[in-house]
C-alpha cells in the first residue's frame, strides 16, 4: 500500500509539473455581452458601462494583460510567451453598444479584444426587427458593417463568427423542448435529423459572410450558448476557423485544444470585489455531488418527472447519474431511438434537457454493463440526447472505455467520464485518468482507510442510500475535514435527504495564484 500510494503522489506532481510548464501560454478568456448605460434595466448577461471601465483599470493596476488571438497563438509555437494573468477580452452578439460603449474603453486602454457577430442579425435591412433570441429587436440596436470596418481598422478588434443562424432553440424531441440549434438533432414530423442531414445543416450556416464586408474571413467561431460537439468543431475547421470560443469555466493553457477555449461568462455587471475575487483566485472545479437516477421506476411522463425534479432541487446535487433504459418482460428497452434495442419511450432527451434547465443538475448517463460492447447503440444515444458525461463501468483508458468514449464525444462536447469500480485501482489506472474526469468509489470503511489525500480531487465516494441520511451526512463531514470534496448517494430514495449535501462546502478553499 505504502508503493502504491508513493507512485501515485509522484504521478501527481508529475501532472502539476507539466500543467505548471504549459503556463507561457495560461490565460483566461472573459466573454462580455450588452454593455448598458447606468441608467438602463439590467439584464443578466449584460455590464454596465461605468463597471466596465472599472474592471479595465482594475486590470491595468493588479498586472493582469489582455491580450489578441495572434499573441496567444504564437505563445502555443514556442514563440514569445504571454505576460503573466493574460487575459482575452471577448463581446458576443453585436450589439451596438460594443461599438458605441465597449470600443471607446477598448481604445482608452489599447487593449485588443474579439467581437462575435451573427450573420443573419447583421444581414438585416435597416427598419427591419431581429429575432434575438425570441425578442424583436430594431435592426438599429446592431453595429453597422461601417462600424464593424472601423473597429477592425483599429488594430485592436478581431471579428468572428458568432454563426449565421444558429443563435436560438430548434425542436429537439417528441415532449416540446427547443434546444441549441449547433448541437441537436431538429424533431420535425415524427423523425430526427440523420448525420449527413444535420452536417449538412451546419456547412450550410457556418459559411463565411463575414469577408465580404471586412475583408477578413473569420478564423474563429464563438458557438452560440457555448455549445459545440467534435462534428461542429471539425465543420468549422474546415471551413476556416480551427478556433471555437465556449462557455466553460476556466483557464487554458498550452494543452487546451484550439478549437474549445475556455471563456468565464460575465454575468449581472458584477462589482468591483466580485470580479477581482474571480480573476485573482483559482477555483478548483466545483465538488462532485452526486444522485443515482432510475426513470424505468417512475410513472409515465410528468408524474414521475415533475417529483423527481422536486426531490433533486431538494438535495442540490450537481450530478445526476440517469439510468438510459428499463427492462420490461425481460428485455432490456432503451428509452432513447435507436435500431439497436426495443425503444420502449423517446423520453431520455426530455428528461436530461429538464434535469439540467429545471433542477439545475448536470445529467451524466449511466451506462448499463451490457452496453459497453455496443459503441454504437452509445453513439445512438449521443445523437439523441444532450447530457454532460457518462458513467462506465470500466478502467479509464482500457480499450472498452476508449471505445465508448470515441462513440459519445463526437456529438457530446465537453464529455466527461466517471468510471465506476469496485475497489482501488492501481498506480497506472490513477496514471491515465483524464484531468477532468473521476474514479467513482463506494465509501466503505475499507476503501475510505487506504485511499490518499493525493487522489481527493480525482475521487467521488458514494455511500449506499440505505443507510440514514444523517449516519451519511455525519461521514461526509468527517471526510471533508480530510480534504475530501466529492460525494455521491447511490440512488434518490423517497425519505427526505436534505441533512446530506447542504452541510458541506459548496466550493474547493481558493488558492492565490
């Protein structure tokens, strides 16, 4: 035990070693909207201008620099690093007010910045109201093509991609939901979009009509909502921009693919404190807390939804692992369309798009152990379902967890993994576990006893719901006291759990850079 727990510690300082020689090209990308006047409603993702102007000089008095897209790139190639706390000042939408607001602080600082816009919107005539995400807008409340040419004149302003017209919801399933139109597959009469119908929808958006009024192609496209998958990624690729701008939290570095950067979303125009707080301190990710869902148990449609939403709001977990099928008269049933399997109700979409909007909760698929043959029928599942991660059954890096993780990650963008086992894995296990992914352990007495603080942040230790909520809440205590942070419940029992999650800590301690 004593080697075991010796060469993980060395496994792991040998990941913060290289994490810490990528940081030449470390910085963080902000992603800003409306810019507003003092004297406007505040919308949430907008900023007011006389707060912006406090964040930039915030910036330019703590050393913190932004920089453009040519200084990071060049830092990826080994050419001169960035300066310490990079930052990457990003606007999306093409609201007039990055022109009238935004462009004039820009300028005053000389600080370069990317500005995103969306075809459709900017092709408008003049008169003519915009559909802005289901509010019509006057096409005035846009930056004009002069504007545009103006600002990239500068120096200072890169132009991208913000789609042409992929900025809102479509028909995703057969219960009414509408959801991001560059990730879901359109439910219209009866059917989904196959793959060439769905890539070719997107070849046909993502085309350039930026250059004619610019000049420029845009090399970078800044996925609405932050949504992309490994497909789009690749369309965009080809079609000249290898670039894409999400809206997953955190840093990038040397080792962050090109093609989904991390951007913070600026959100309620926050003060002063709250900003610095965000950029001076690096957060570890959020702790696990996890609930096993089983849909195959419910009653049918919003009689087993709607109660099950209410118990997670309840307990405020931040994962839900959701079982994909149920077994009827002895065959396994999916509840997902695919050719692979009886489809017993087309309701997995709908039940993973309200879990997220209504509860707030992340789905993770947890995959039933006859499946982990079968890489197809989880592409299936990909196509038709938009979750966060899976949960397998299976080492990270063996050949079966590679194959299911390929199947899924070409349409489910950011994939995480949680790999469920029944003991401690070894040395070389820890070693190729993902960075963002986890080892699910039960939280027995004996698997607690040996497993080392080195491992807190890349373990989930789930307790068995049959014990009292208190009895697991007590436990959990104790072991965050140890350094441990992730937690799950291995089901969603009907007596009340409320004493579990709230207890601890909502967030890792911060650590000053």
């Amino acid at each position: 035990m004593a080697l075991l727990i010796r060469t993980l510690l060395a496994t792991l300082l040998a990941l913060a070693a290289a994490l810490a020689a990528a940081g030449d090209a470390r910085f963080m990308a902000l992603s800003y909207h409306e810019v507003l006047a003092d004297d406007e409603p505040l919308t949430p993702t907008a900023v007011r201008a006389s707060d912006l102007a406090r964040q930039f000089a915030w910036l330019q008095a703590n050393d913190f620099h932004p920089v453009s897209v040519d200084q990071i790139l060049a830092a990826r190639a080994d050419g001169p690093p960035l300066p310490p706390n990079a930052i990457l000042l990003t606007f999306d939408d093409g609201k007039k007010d990055v022109y009238t607001r935004a462009f004039p602080l820009l300028t005053l600082f000389g600080y370069p910045a990317v500005i995103a816009l969306v075809g459709k919107w900017m092709d408008a005539p003049p008169g003519q109201m915009v559909d802005y995400d289901g509010e019509p807008l006057p096409r005035s409340d846009f930056v004009t093509w002069e504007q545009v040419r103006e600002m990239q004149a500068s120096g200072l302003i890169e132009v991208a991609s913000h789609s042409y017209d992929l900025h809102h919801g479509i028909l995703a399933n057969p219960q009414g939901n509408t959801q991001p139109a560059a990730t879901t597959r359109l439910y219209a009469n009866g059917r989904y979009e196959d793959d060439a119908a769905y890539l070719a929808r997107l070849r046909a958006d993502l085309r350039d009509s930026i250059s004619q009024h610019t000049g420029r192609a845009p090399r970078i496209i800044v996925w609405p909502y932050g949504r992309s998958n490994l497909a789009a990624q690749e369309v965009a690729a080809q079609l000249g921009m290898p670039i894409g701008l999400t809206l997953v939290d955190g840093f990038n570095d040397a080792s962050t693919p090109k093609a989904v950067w991390k951007r913070q979303l600026i959100e309620n125009s926050p003060s002063l404190q709250a900003f610095a707080e965000m950029l001076r301190v690096t957060w570890a990710p959020n702790p696990g807390r996890s609930v096993k869902v089983d849909p195959g148990t419910w009653p049918p449609g919003e009689d087993g939804l709607s109660p099950t939403l209410d118990r997670l709001l309840t307990l405020s977990p931040n994962i839900a692992f959701v079982k994909p099928g149920v077994m009827r008269d002895g065959r396994e049933m999916t509840l997902f369309p695919t050719t692979l399997r009886p489809v017993a109700a087309d309701e997995l979409n709908h039940i993973a798009w309200q879990t997220e909007r209504r509860a707030g909760v992340p789905v993770f698929i947890d995959l039933p152990d006859s499946w982990l043959d079968e890489p197809e029928l989880v592409a299936d599942l990909a196509r038709k379902v938009n979750f966060a991660g899976l949960r397998v059954r299976a080492d990270p890096g063996s050949p079966v967890a590679e194959r299911i993780r390929k199947a899924a990650a070409r349409w489910v963008w950011p994939l995480q993994m949680a790999y469920a086992l029944d003991a401690m894995p070894s040395p070389a296990v820890w070693a190729g576990l993902p960075r963002d992914d986890l080892i699910v352990l039960p939280a027995t007495e004996e698997i607690v006893a040996t497993l080392p603080a080195a491992a807190a942040a890349r373990v989930l230790l789930e307790f068995d719901p049959v014990l009292p909520p208190e009895t697991i809440a007590r436990r959990m205590s104790r072991l965050e006291a140890d350094g441990f942070r992730q937690f799950g419940v291995g089901g969603l029992p009907e007596s009340l759990m409320g004493p579990i999650f709230p207890s601890l800590s909502l967030r890792w301690q911060p650590q000053l850079p």
